[in-house]
C-alpha cells in the first residue's frame, strides 16, 4: 500500500502543478511566488510554472526537462538554474527580459546556434554552461572556440562558466594569474620575486565591503548568510563552554588524592 502511495506522489512530481507549487512555496497565490526551488524531483513537464510571474529566483536543476516553453512568461526572472536536465534548445528564454544569470550546465546544448537566441538579453552577466565542480557540461563545450566565441556574442557578460572575464573580480584573477606566470618564467630572485617599489593594492580599501542593494534576490541572499553567520557564532560560543567544561573536569581527575592524616 505505502509502495502506491509512493508511486503517486512521484507521478505527481513529473509535472509542475498549482498544488506543488503551493506545498513548496506556503503561497496560495501564485502570482506571490517570488523564489522557487524545485531540484531534483524528476520533473519533465513545467505544467503551470508560467502563471508565477512575478518569479524572480528558479531552481530546476536535476529534473528530466527538455522544454522550456512555459518559461517564456516570466519576465521578471533574474536567477535560472537548469543545470543537468535534458534541455537542447533555450529559444523561450529570449522573453525573459530581466535575466541576470543562468546555468545551464549538464544538458544537450549541442552548438554555438543554440545560444543566439539570448544575445537579446541585455541583462544577463553571468552563463554557465559547464561547471567542472560535479562534471557537468554540453556538447557545445567541446569546441576550441567555444569560449571565444561566446565572449564575442555576449560582450556584456562579466562571468562565464564561474570565472569572472570583466569588472570587480577580473582584476584580481588576472594579478593572480600574471603571478602565476612569472613563477612559471622563473623569475624569482634568491627564492623571492624581484621587489616593485611603485606597486598598488590589489584592490581598493573598500572591495569587500558588502553594499546593500533593493534587490530582492541579494537582499534573500544577505539575510540567509547572516542567519547562517549567527548560527555559527552560537555554535562556536556552545563548543568553547564544552571545551572548557571538559578541560575543567580532566583537570580535577589529574589532581593528586588527598588524605586525612
């Protein structure tokens, strides 16, 4: 009996509907939804997803989809991630006006045509179509120009494939990698490299420090790093008083016995 029930709750999963919608969101309305994470249920079918469209943050990685159709609504969407599913074509997408960033990595995206079709998105600073992290790419990837190409198609992109190609970050990994370089030319002096009186900071005094913005979707990301930070620093402050608890109690037993005389 539990095994049938099991079966229909997967079923139910195959397709994207307004109950599912609901249980993984707590939102009756489905123009409220704003954030949505439906990874790895084995969806195929993105049945009513399009009526969310006020959905700015989706995950969809590690279902079965092959269309995207519905998608071609959302036209505040910022955040996609479709990472390994079965997508070889991402022609709806070229409606979603407000896209920042998307993963793709892990589909069947096959040719640099493919991709044309979002040269439309003025928006869009970061794609990824491969992520080494967890072995995913596309056929696309295989060819020597791939990147090339793509950096001449989107000259706006600031990330491609999680390594930043322009503005904040850039910089940085360019110094590094210039270092790099001159490791490998055999430049160093006596163990040490040669000694540049005139050299400026890596980065401004300022570059890490976290600007607040009215994005909904950094403000999200803000707000679940600090309740992750303070929960941290609770756990941190709980294992210093058991550490001391325990150091204090070895310490006791270490004492010699005394004895009345």
């Amino acid at each position: 009996m539990d095994s049938k029930r099991d079966k229909e709750q997967d079923a139910d999963f195959e397709k994207i509907t307004a109950l599912l919608l609901k249980s993984r969101t707590g939102e009756f309305d489905l123009e409220s939804i704003l954030f949505l994470k439906c990874r790895g249920l084995g969806i195929y079918d993105l049945g009513c997803i399009g009526e969310c469209i006020n959905l700015e943050r989706l995950d969809l990685s590690g279902n079965n989809i092959t269309s995207l159709a519905p998608l071609a609504s959302l036209r505040l969407l910022a955040v996609l991630n479709l990472s390994a599913n079965r997508i070889s074509t991402l022609e709806p997408l070229s409606g979603c006006d407000s896209l920042q960033s998307l993963n793709v990595a892990g589909n069947n995206i096959s040719s640099i045509e493919n991709i044309h079709c979002l040269q439309s998105l003025r928006k869009l600073e970061n794609i990824r179509l491969k992520d080494n992290t967890y072995n995913y790419t596309n056929p696309v990837c295989r060819s020597a120009s791939y990147r090339n190409i793509l950096l001449e198609m989107f000259p706006h992109i600031k990330v491609l494939d999680g390594e930043r190609v322009v503005g904040r970050g850039s910089d940085l990994y360019q110094l590094c990698k210039d270092i790099d370089d001159t490791i490998k030319a055999g430049l160093y002096k006596n163990g040490q490299l040669p000694e540049h009186p005139d050299c400026k900071p890596w980065v401004d005094d300022s570059y890490w420090e976290i600007k607040r913005t009215n994005n909904a979707i950094i403000e999200e990301a803000y707000k679940q790093f600090s309740d992750v930070l303070h929960e941290c620093r609770l756990l941190n402050n709980r294992a210093t008083h058991m550490i001391s608890q325990t150091e204090r109690s070895l310490s006791l037993k270490k004492q010699p016995k005394q004895y009345a005389v």
